[in-house]
C-alpha cells in the first residue's frame, strides 16, 4: 500500500496505475515526448528509494518502459516492458530502463522459437 502511495503521488491524475502481480506494476502515462517520460519515472525510482518504509527500510525498484502504439498488440508491449524490466533487475537494479533504448542498443534476447497462444 505505501508502495503504491509513494508512486501515485508522484504522478498527475491522468496517469493510470495497476497492479500487475504480486510486486509488479503497470503504469500508463502520456508525456509529451521522450525526455519528459525519462524525467518522471526517474522521479518515480528517486521517490520511492527515498521513502523510509516501516520494518523495511529503503526499497528500490527497478523499471522497464516501452512507448504505446496503436500498431503493437497491449500483450506485446507488456513483454516489451517486461524485458526492459529485467534488464534493469539484470544490470544492477534501482534504474529505469527504456525498450527503445534496448532494440537500437542491440541489446535485445529473443527467446528461442516460444510461442504463446490464448
């Protein structure tokens, strides 16, 4: 809950936050272009690692973003999200990490032929 309230009150009111699983988080925004998106959530990460939380301490969290396209399927850009999720987990933690960033860095895996079907 102190989680959730940390991020919601650093975010405007047309920002729509969702809890995705057990400690996972899906935020929609719209930011007038990229470098106002790195700005907030690098706001977001700041505040949250600023926050003493009771019988934790300091919490961190770790962010991957993808920009929303009317041409990419929601479920796609949930896993495009996802693997700039991980690759800050992967690198260190507690750092924003952009998708498109990412794919013109070349530092994208692509799974090994899985296919998921629903």
């Amino acid at each position: 809950m102190l989680l959730a309230q940390t991020m919601q009150h650093k975010l405007r009111r047309n920002d729509m936050l969702f809890r995705y699983g057990g400690e996972e988080f899906v935020l929609v925004a719209e930011c007038g272009d990229e470098h106002g998106a790195r700005e907030m959530f690098e706001r977001l990460r700041s505040a949250v690692e600023q926050r003493n939380f009771p019988q934790l301490g300091t919490v961190t969290v770790s962010i991957g973003v993808t920009r929303i396209s009317p041409k990419i399927m929601p479920v796609t850009l949930l896993e495009y999200a996802d693997q700039a999720l991980y690759h800050s987990k992967d690198s260190g933690r507690n750092q924003v990490t952009f998708y498109g960033d990412m794919e013109s860095s070349g530092g994208l895996k692509v799974a090994g032929g899985e296919v998921e079907l629903f």
